[in-house]
C-alpha cells in the first residue's frame, strides 16, 4: 500500500509539473522533507533504500531532464547517516545544515567533496553569544568553504528571538568581511 500511494505521488507530479517545467526555466528545485531529529534520521537507511530511494532518484532524473541543475532537501536534525543515499538518489545540495544536530559543514565537505552544495551551517547559539563568539563561528568554516566552493553562508535555521539586533548587525558584518576576502583561510 505505501508503494502503492507513493508511486501515485510520483505520477502526479511528473503530470503536474509537465507543462511547468516545458515553458519556464527552472534551475533550483528544493523538497522540504524534515525527516530526521537531533541525533539522526526518522527512518532507518534501509527503510529509505527500499521505499524512498528509487521514487526520488524517478523524480530527480526527470528534473534533471529539465535542466534542474540544483536539486536540494531541507531538513533539520542530522541527516548524515542518509547522505550517501541522498546523493544517490540525485540530491546535489542540504541546507540548513544544523549545527545544533551535530551537522558540521566543514566535515560534510571534506567527507562529501563537492558532491553536496550547502546552505547554511552557521550556528545560530553561537551568534546569540557575542561578538568574540560570533568572529569565531564564521572564521572556523565560511572562508575554508566559500574556498571549496558550492556554498551559501547562512543561520542554519531560522533566527531565534534570543538573537539580539546588535548581535545579528555583527554577524552580518563580519560576514560581509569574509566574503570580500577581509580574513584569510
């Protein structure tokens, strides 16, 4: 039965999106899937091989017929178990790469090279903290992985209310440096 309902979800957006994908140029597709928690997936790896696996890489390919160039799942918590998977079924980039899951975009990049374009990674409690702390988060990652390339520095979440104006003012600063080559890797 899950096959079953799956497959039909499968034909009707290929039926749905047919026309859309024929008269307009589409170079980003996102799923917002949300399937895994702090320390790991909703599903085990063999659950998502078995029912999930051949349906996206389906509707992946026939993306990339369409010249989708950037096919990307958000989720948050850690995803890390099922990124060989991910990659598998055609994914070429995650966000929002949650620090707080234990997701770390430097070791994902130097595990996953440049099969995985990020956005995200920065992490949201440490630009609650300071201005020491804030330097120090962006420093640590965004030059060595604006350097490897396919990546996008950004909050790895939504920006919480403990965030203060001053604090956000900084953190935008000091990635501004980093972005016009202000500090070394």
């Amino acid at each position: 039965l899950v096959e079953e309902m799956l497959d039909f979800l499968i034909d009707f957006f290929i039926n749905l999106t047919k026309r859309a994908l024929s008269d307009v140029d589409v170079d980003w597709y996102n799923w917002f899937e949300d399937f895994a928690y702090k320390t790991g997936p909703l599903i085990s790896p063999e659950i998502f091989k078995k029912f999930l696996l051949p349906r996206y890489r389906k509707i992946n390919d026939y993306l990339k017929k369409y010249n989708v160039n950037v096919i990307s799942i958000d989720s948050d918590g850690n995803i890390e178990a099922l990124l060989p998977l991910l990659i598998e079924a055609g994914f070429n980039q995650i966000c929002p790469v949650e620090q707080a899951a234990g997701m770390n975009t430097v070791n994902i990049r130097k595990k996953y090279g440049k099969s995985l374009a990020m956005l995200g990674g920065i992490d949201k409690r440490e630009i609650a903290k300071g201005k020491k702390e804030i330097e120090q988060e962006l420093i640590r990652q965004v030059p060595y992985l604006l350097e490897t390339g396919g990546y996008i520095p950004t909050i790895d979440h939504s920006i919480p209310p403990d965030i203060s104006y001053e604090n956000f003012m900084w953190y935008l600063e000091v990635k501004k440096r980093i972005l016009c080559g202000k500090y070394g890797c």
